[in-house]
C-alpha cells in the first residue's frame, strides 16, 4: 500500500501477478486495504490479462 499511495498521481506503476484481480481479497486479506489499492490503480489503467498456457508448462513437458 505505501509504494500504491507513494507513486499516486505522481508516475506510471506497473503490476504484475499470477493472482487473478478478484482473488486479491482471499490473498491479501486486508478488505480495507485491498480496496485502497485497487482505488488508487484501476483509475486511468491499462490492463492485459494473458490467458495462454504457460511457457513453463509447455518446456516442461516436453523434456
């Protein structure tokens, strides 16, 4: 949350996750929190949800 409300308004953040948006609740914990967070980033956001299969999975399996 300090680095969501350091960089607010003032500069680009980019987050990366493999937790879906509407797990953050379950993971984080901190309803407050999470939704101060998410106030603060969905507003003039881009967002790119990839939903291929991962890479990691696809070399694993074929070694």
């Amino acid at each position: 949350m300090e680095i969501i409300e350091d960089r607010h308004g003032k500069g680009s953040v980019i987050i990366t996750s493999q937790v879906p948006v509407n797990k953050w609740h379950d993971i984080i914990g901190e309803k407050k929190v999470v939704d101060a967070i998410l106030d603060r980033i969905i507003l003039g956001a881009h967002r790119l949800e990839l939903k291929e299969e991962s890479l990691r999975k696809t070399k694993s399996a074929s070694n």
